[in-house]
C-alpha cells in the first residue's frame, strides 16, 4: 500500500484492515428486544458503550437458525459501532452463552495467526481514531467499506504478543489509579452527606430553641405546580424549556437547555424565577435542584414539579435541608410505592425548620463547605482526564513501535 503515515520499527508493515479479515465485515441482526430468555442474547450498540459487554444486562431476542448461524457471536470478534460514537470498537473475549449482534454494529473476525487482542486495542490508538473522525463527519456514522479502508501498522505475531502483554502490564496501573480516584471521589460525597446529616436535627432529637417541625406545605406561597407539556427545540422559537435531563447534574447549564413554543398566558403560569425549586418527578427520587438565576425567559416541563416559597425563608436553606438525609429518607417509601413523586406527597415532606437568622448561618456554613467539596471533586475530575491522556499516550507509543 502506498500510504505510509510514518517510518515502523524492521518487520512491522502497514495494512488496511480488510486486508487481514477472514471474510468481510457483516451488519448486525434486526429485530425487537425482549427481557424474556425467547432465543439468543442480543447484544446492542448500547450494550458496547461503557467499554465492557455485561451479559446478564444483554436482552434477548427471536431469530430463525440459519440467521443465527450467520449471526452468531464468537470469542475474538470485534465489533464497531455505526452510529452515535464513531470508532467505538469492543473485543468479544468470550461468549458464555449463545449470542447474536443487533443491526447497530458491524462484525469483523480476522485471519488466523492475529491476535485479536492487538487488533482491538490498535482500533483504540490515536493512529486509528484519527482515522474515524473525517468518516463521522462526512457520513454520521461508519460502514463496513470504510472499516476495511482502516491502515494499521502490523508487527509480527511475536511481537504483537509483547505488545498486548505490555500494554495490559501498563493499563493495570492506570485502571489501579483509576479505582483510587473513585474511592476518592465517593469519600468527598460521603463527607457532604455526613455533614448534611449533622447539620440538621434528625426525626428523633430533640430540635435546638426557636426551631419547629413543619410540612413543606405550610410554607409555600401556593400549591406545588407541574410542569407545561411541549416538544422541545434547538432552536430559539420561545423561552428556554428546562427539562428533568437538565437537572441531573445539579447543576443548571442553560446553555445546553433547549427551547420550546408557549402561549403567552401558559407562559405567565409556568415561567421560572429566581429562588423555584424543582423536584424531579420520576427517575432520581428525590432530586431536586434550586433555580438560583434565570438569564432568559425560561419554563420548565411536565416531569418536573415547582414549589416556591413564602417571603421570609431562604430558598438556599431549604433547597439544602431537602438534600439532607432527614429528609431523602422520606422520599425512598413513595418512590418504591409509586415510582415517582406528586405534589401532594411534596406537600407532606417533614422539615427541621429555624429562625431566619439562623436559616442564613446554615447556609453560609454548607456553602464554604460545598464549595472546598466541589473544587475536590473538580481535581478529581482532572486526574480522570490526565489518565485518559496517559492511556492514549501508552497505546500511540506501543504502535510506532516505541514501547
């Protein structure tokens, strides 16, 4: 082949990847999942995407056998996504049970003598994936002609062998930072949560003088509102339109909240202000976030519930208190009962609730806390970003021949 990105170490040589497979690329299977055991496992494209295949989370699904002859799943396949995150490949390193792919992913077996191992982990090096980006761009997804055009460089079996054992040597280490990091990260959660816990009175103590027990109801300027029901856009075609996908992270990032169209007086009944807060209705039970600022006209949408406060209360207080375990704890009998949250049961939320004056040390406290757990938390999330590097710095050197 003439195409040469760069000079490789003595015995190694380019090849396009159709050059070493065993017969062409095949497109997956077509047919509906079933949780039920009706045929074989039907591993899909969202199956691939943590970077691991858990078999008892693969769904199943009916095929005829000779379909499944020709779809069947076998140790040392690799398969491509076609779509959503283009050049994402996964090794199928066993198959314990009987097994097909879904239409979604692309199936290459190579040639005897190959390890698979190598090959897969080569689709996953800068070399390669440099390679997807201008095939995504053109097409939105990838397909079995340009899987093949793929070049890898290729060493002999032998060394193919030291680079696979190698680069495992390596990425345990990485996967080992990687588990430190998590354990990091849930320590910083578990301190917010435990100095939540001993911040607010629990259900059995005594509460401190001038605080009361009381329902979220009672200090509410009106009842609980649910949200408007409407297609959301990409484009600016009326106000923002905040949906349960846009508090999950705790954070509102208006930016990335689309728009929707809303009459003037639904407008008037459902636009946000500073100081709401939103419950989740179903999904996360108990999530909640509070609107702290509303940079443009917004509106929030049906699976989302709005309460808003009497004059006097701090909405950054009670926002708090609802995070709290005093109060989560409520939220775990009505989502097991009901799978999700409705206004009345908000009303019924028991609160440990003080003085104004105090109200404002709370969260003047929780704030200088929450803050040195979030810049943890942020530090944490640039190891994770520097163990991606360094994973992808591993796999380029191992394929210029350098490791």
């Amino acid at each position: 082949m003439s195409e040469k990105p760069y000079k490789l170490p003595e015995g190694w040589r380019w090849v396009r990847l159709g050059e070493i497979l065993v017969e062409k690329p095949q497109y997956g299977y077509t047919s509906s999942a079933s949780p039920d055991p009706v045929g074989p496992k039907f591993l899909r494209i969202t199956d691939i995407t943590s970077g691991e295949i858990v078999w008892e989370n693969v769904p199943y699904c009916n095929i005829d056998a000779q379909s499944l002859s020709k779809y069947r799943l076998r140790s040392g396949d690799i398969l491509f996504a076609r779509t959503g995150s283009i050049g994402a490949t996964i090794l199928v390193e066993e198959v314990p049970c009987e097994a097909i792919f879904a239409s979604y992913l692309i199936r290459v077996r190579l040639q005897t003598g190959i390890l698979p191992e190598f090959v897969s982990l080569i689709l996953k090096a800068p070399p390669c994936q440099r390679q997807f980006v201008p095939l995504g761009a053109a097409q939105k997804n990838i397909n079995a002609k340009a899987i093949q055009q793929i070049i890898l460089p290729f060493p002999p079996l032998s060394e193919q062998r030291r680079i696979v054992a190698r680069i495992e040597e390596l990425m345990e280490r990485v996967r080992e930072a990687r588990h430190l990091r998590e354990e990091t990260r849930e320590d910083a959660e578990r301190l917010w949560q435990a100095v939540l816990a001993e911040t607010f009175p629990r259900p059995d103590s005594e509460l401190p003088e001038g605080w009361r027990w009381v329902r979220l109801g009672e200090i509410l300027v009106e009842k609980p509102q649910y949200g408007y029901t409407s297609s959301a856009s990409p484009d600016p075609v009326g106000p923002k339109f905040l949906r349960i996908t846009d508090i999950t992270s705790g954070e509102i990032v208006w930016e990335n909240v689309p728009y929707c169209n809303i009459d003037a007086q639904s407008l008037s009944k459902y636009r946000l202000r500073s100081g709401d807060i939103l419950f989740a209705r179903t999904g996360s039970i108990g999530a909640t976030i509070l609107v702290e600022e509303v940079p443009c006209e917004a509106i929030f949408a049906s699976y989302l519930i709005r309460v808003r406060l009497q004059t006097g209360i701090l909405p950054e207080f009670v926002s708090l208190i609802l995070k709290a375990p005093p109060c989560q704890r409520q939220f775990v009998p009505l989502g097991a009962a009901q799978k999700n949250i409705n206004a009345k049961a908000i009303q019924q939320i028991i609160l440990p609730f003080p003085p104004l004056s105090e109200q404002r040390r709370i969260v003047a406290y929780l704030e200088v806390v929450q803050e040195r757990v979030k810049a943890f938390k942020e530090a944490q999330a640039r190891v994770e970003t520097e163990l991606k590097r360094l994973e992808q710095a591993i796999l380029e050197k191992a394929f210029r021949g350098e490791l």
